[in-house]
DNA sequence: ACGTCAGTACGACTTCTGTCGTACGATCCG
DNA sequence: CGGATCGTACGACAGAAGTCGTACTGACGT
C-alpha cells in the first residue's frame, strides 16, 4: 500500500519547510537530488531502523518533496524538483545548496 | 532577559527550516519582511497569549532567523536578511516569496 | 510451493512542541 | 511613588513527532 501525494497546487509550505527541518529528511533529499530514482533500501545508511524510515518516507510524500511509486518488490523515490520549483522558485535549490554547504549534521545518514 | 543568538557561522540549516515551518512563525517573519524593526506586541494578532507568542520568538531567535532586541520596555523585532542570506542565500527570498503567493495559513495571526 | 527480500502497518514508548495561566521584572508616566 | 504596560519565566498540559520491535503483505527466484 502506497500513501498519498499532493497535487502540486496542494503542496503548502509549511509542510515542506517542516519536512525538511530534520538532518534526516535533508539527507534523503541530498541523496535524491542527484536524480533519478532510488530505491527506499539505497538512500540512507543500513543502521535505521525501516521502520524508522517508512516514517520518515510518509513525512516527505505527504508533504509533498519526494515521489514513491512500486516498482516489483521495491519503492522507487524521486524528489519532486518540478512541482516543487513551480511552486516554490527556487526554495528547493537555496535548501541543496545550504546543505552541501554543511553537510556534518546529515553525514552521519549517508549509505 | 533576553535569550541567545546563534553567530551567523553557527545557524544551522535544519534550525532554520524548522523555524519556518510553522505556520505563525512564517507570519511573523512575513511582517518584519518589510524591514526596519517592529516590537514584539505589534507583529501579530492581539489574541494570542503573550506567554505563546515569547516562545515563538525563542524558536526564531535560537535558530537565527531574527533578532530581538531591548529598547526601554519593548522589545524590538528584526529580520536577520543579511546574515541569512549571506549564510544560504536566496532562502529567505523563496520563503517570503512562497508565504505571499498563498498566505491563506497565514493570514489568521496577522495583527 | 517455499523461502527470501523490500517495504509497510501497527503498537509502544520517549521526547519535543505548542498553548495557556499565572507570577514576575523592568520601564515608563502621571 | 504608584499604577499601567511590555515582555519573560515557570509550570502544566495535550498532542505531535521520532524511534524501534514485531508482524505482515506482496513480489521475486529457485
């Protein structure tokens, strides 16, 4: 079962900036910022709990800033660049771009 | 007493984000966008609880998003633009830019 | 069909947030 | 001085958020 997404108008921003207000969301974002899609099991380090980051998937979707679709027996998750920067110019890029600027408080999560 | 400000090398990404993720908060930083320097009792609607509104400004002045200052018996408001741009720039742009496009969450705690 | 793997669902628990009432300290003004 | 005003401090409380363990579902490979 798959939770639910906003449609890009519904995206509020306050749900987003409260997403990303947590090293471990902003590391998720970091790792999806590359592009593409990754699978829920690459993104982040193997110590979570899964438990813990289904969690935190929820968080991100509903907010709206990542995508999650099946694929087989894997999520795919992708970050929502587009609906986010026709939303919100240029929000998601000052966010990438402080977090590579500073990256010690969301390395720790890395894979 | 007034609390403690974080040096602009020290504000921290998810602080701030956090900070703005509240939908009176962004209305708080959504009046002191205009500049200058407001007191405390003239941000916001005169409804809600001063004991409220002083942690409100703790949440914002810990994570370096504005500044609070004494003079005589106020206390005086600021938005720190300089430091935060300087620190993640275009951020609070987008931010302020994204509170005006849809202040509707806003808009019930302005004074 | 069987076991494995990816991720979710649910419940428990702890900590953090948001809100308020009341009490206090400092400042201004008559 | 005495009273009013501005904001903080502290304590209480309900609800939200974050973490985990365990049980489960659905898809894959053999």
């Amino acid at each position: 079962m798959i939770g639910h997404h906003p449609e890009p108008d519904q995206i509020k921003l306050e749900n987003v900036l409260t997403a990303l207000g947590h090293p471990m969301r902003l590391a998720i974002v970091r790792e999806l910022a590359g592009g593409g899609e990754r699978a829920c099991g690459t993104v982040l380090s193997k110590e979570i709990a899964k438990s813990t980051l289904t969690h935190h998937w929820r968080v991100l979707r509903d907010s709206g800033v990542i995508r999650q679709r099946p694929s087989g027996r894997e999520h795919l998750l992708s970050l929502r660049r587009e609906d986010l920067e026709q939303r919100f110019p240029g929000l998601l890029d000052s966010v990438l771009a402080g977090v590579e600027s500073d990256p010690e408080s969301v390395d720790r999560y890395a894979p």
